[in-house]
C-alpha cells in the first residue's frame, strides 16, 4: 500500500530534474552561437568555457531573479518534489533583493542539477553498452560518444559488471540530487525571517481589524435586538389595553430594527474586501439618537453631556459611543425598564463617561455567554483607558476614563 505512493513521488522528483534538463537547452544553444564567433580570438577551448560561463552566468542568474520565474518554481516544487513553501513572501507586491538571490541561487542549482543528470543519462547508457560489448571484440572499441577507448578481448570483461551497475547508479544519483533539492527548496525559495516576520504582523493587523468588527456587530446589533425585546414585550403586555401604546411599539421596534440592519450592512461590507464601506461609524455625536431609541423601549435615560463632543477625537468618539450602547444594551437586559443615568464629560485630558441604575431583586439575569463587560473592557484596553464596573450603594455603576491623547 505504501510503495505506490513512494514510487510516485520518485518519478515526479525525477521529473522535475526533467525540468531542469529541458531549461539547459536554450542556455546551451546561446552558447552555441556565442563560441564560434570567439573562436578567432581565444581559440575553441577558451571559447567555448567563455561562452559556457557568460550563458550558465550572469544570464541564468539574471532570469532566477524573475518574480514569474520564482512563482513557477515554487508551483513545481511544491507539486513535483512534494516540498510546502509557505506563500509569505508571495504576499509582498515587492520582492526583496536578498530573496531574488536566493531564488536566482535555487534556479542555477536546478540547471546545474538537470544539466548533470541530463548529460550523464546522454552519455552512460552508450558507453554501458560499448563496454558490455568490448570483452567480445578484437581490438580497441570506443565507449559511446566518450572520447576514451578500451581494448577488446576477454581482458576487458570486468567493464561488464560496472557496466551493468551503471544505470542503476544513475538513478541513485538524480534520487540523491533530488532529495538535495528538497532539503535546500525552503532556505532558497521559501521566505526570508523578515519575511515571516512581516507575514506574522499582517496576520497580527487583520486578526485585530476582525476582532473589532465582531465588537461593532455585537455592540450596535445587540443594543438593537435589546430593544426590540424590550418594546415587544411591553406592547405585548397591553395588547389588548392600550392600542395607542402597541402601536407606538411597532413603530419603535421597526425603527431599531431598521437601525440594527444598518450598522449590520455596515460591518458586513467593512468584512468585504471588495466593498467600500457603506455608512459612517457612529460617534458621540450620535448619542442623542441612541439615546432616544433606548427611550424608546420604555427605558427613562436621563443623559447629561457637558464639554465639546466635536473635539474628541475621532478614534476615541467612536470607541466611547461603542461603549455607552454597550452599558445601554447591559442595563436593558439586566434592569429592564429601570432608569438610566448617564453622564458624558469631555475634560481637557481625558473622556469621562459613567452609567447608573438601581439595582432591584426583580432584576432578571442575563444568559451566559454575554460579552458585554468584556468587550467595554477591550475597548477601554485599547484607548489605555482605565474603567470599573460593579454595585456601588444600591446601583450599578459603570465608569470609564478615556484619555484623549494616549502616550504610546
């Protein structure tokens, strides 16, 4: 079961030494055209190592360094010689020049190897031949195309065993060079320590840009649905009695659940790549509408803003929105229809924003697996904010310090 799967990897390791014999030629054949026209001047020797060095040289280096030629040798390493190369360097739109080297390093070993292997496969089984016919010959007999001759006779029968022996070393040699090939493929072509290092902060930067979108979609789609749990089961207590109320009900629960939708194709289009994003990140300056859909719901909010809203920065406006439509959120699902106090100060240094409502024995108890405290945590963590949250003589309180210019 095991030796079909081996065997098959073998063969596309040998093919891929094919591969490298295939790219030998068109340097050979430059080099074909290049030697004779030095001959005159260097002699046929001279040429020919002149001419094998300019085109196996600089050239062969030259096309290593191609990102196409990178990409190609990555795709065949990874299907033929069975090597994972991680696509971290193939995420940069530029290349480095020290992975260039590299990869021009790998492409002349792969000439190198197939051209060696190549040859050689040219050149044994001829001779192989040859010298298992010499021991049956009369005189001197020539070993395929080498230059080198053997005496015929019964003196030359031990040339039969190695003979023999050849092709099989041959095959060892393209296996052993090909497992050298795998062993060098992810110092040469795969990416470089800064590389990865880069490839690990992107991941680093798009795991945080997640997080916060599934912050916002908790936040803004929770206190929605809040709301809307609130309103319904308000209008459904007095469905009978007071039609006026029901129907101010239904009215409120489509405003926030068209308001919910919003936000919800909001972060949906941010999680698009291809999606520009298709509202505005809601800030303090729009508390007062979060305000009043939490009215809405029968909630008495009693707000008090006092500073410049519009001098907050943005980034910090956005978080302490989030915030105060989390504690919002909280205290719907944990008091009910209890009063709200909340209180916004914009100071010189900081964001002072601080939530209360009573506590009461009837309060019902939030399901598990909420992420309200912990999300107002991250957001606060982030801003390098300080905030405390608990009951404080018979009410919840919720306090949060957001500077407005954090240090790094």
């Amino acid at each position: 079961m095991l030796a079909i799967p081996v065997r098959r990897a073998t063969w596309q390791r040998f093919v891929y030494l094919g591969i490298g014999v295939a790219l030998v030629a068109p340097y050979g054949t430059l080099a074909g055209f290049v030697a004779p026209v030095l001959e005159s001047g260097l002699g046929e020797p001279a040429a020919w190592t002149v001419a094998s060095l300019v085109c196996f040289g600089p050239l062969a280096i030259a096309t290593g360094m191609l990102a196409s030629v990178r990409d190609l040798e990555i795709v065949a390493v990874r299907r033929l010689l069975g090597v994972g190369l991680s696509d971290a360097a193939a995420l940069d739109a530029r290349i480095s020049w020290s992975t260039r080297w590299r990869s021009a390093a790998w492409f002349v070993a792969h000439l190198v190897a197939g051209g060696v292997i190549g040859a050689l496969t040219l050149v044994l089984p001829p001779a192989a031949v040859s010298a298992c016919l010499a021991p049956f010959a009369t005189g001197d007999i020539q070993l395929g195309q080498l230059d080198a001759t053997v005496p015929g006779g019964p003196g030359s029968a031990w040339l039969v065993p190695l003979a023999l022996l050849s092709p099989l070393a041959l095959i060892y040699l393209a296996a052993a060079a090909s497992a050298l090939l795998a062993r060098l493929a992810p110092r040469l072509l795969g990416p470089s320590p800064a590389e990865r290092l880069a490839a690990v902060q992107r991941d680093a930067v798009r795991l945080a840009e997640r997080n916060r979108l599934a912050r916002e979609l908790h936040d803004s789609v929770g206190h929605a649905l809040s709301i809307v749990t609130v309103q319904a089961g308000a209008a459904e207590r007095v469905l009978d009695n007071d039609p006026v109320f029901v129907r101010e009900a239904l009215t409120n629960i489509q405003t926030s659940a068209r308001h919910g939708l919003r936000d919800l194709d909001h972060v949906l289009g941010l999680l698009r790549d291809d999606a520009p994003s298709r509202a505005p990140t809601p800030t303090l300056a729009d508390l007062p509408r979060l305000v009043d859909s939490t009215s809405s719901a029968g909630i008495d909010v009693t707000a008090e803003l006092t500073g410049r809203i519009d001098e907050v920065p943005q980034a910090v406006s956005r978080e302490a929105y989030r915030i105060v439509q989390e504690s919002l959120t909280n205290a719907a699902r944990h008091a009910g229809r209890a009063p709200v106090s909340l209180s916004v100060n914009v100071g010189t240094d900081e964001l002072a924003l601080e939530l209360t409502n009573p506590l009461g024995a009837s309060r019902p108890r939030r399901a598990s697996g909420g992420r309200g405290l912990n999300g107002i945590q991250e957001r606060v963590t982030s801003l390098r904010g300080q905030m405390s949250a608990g009951p404080d003589a018979g009410r919840w309180r919720v306090s949060v310090r957001l500077p407005l210019n954090p240090t790094p």
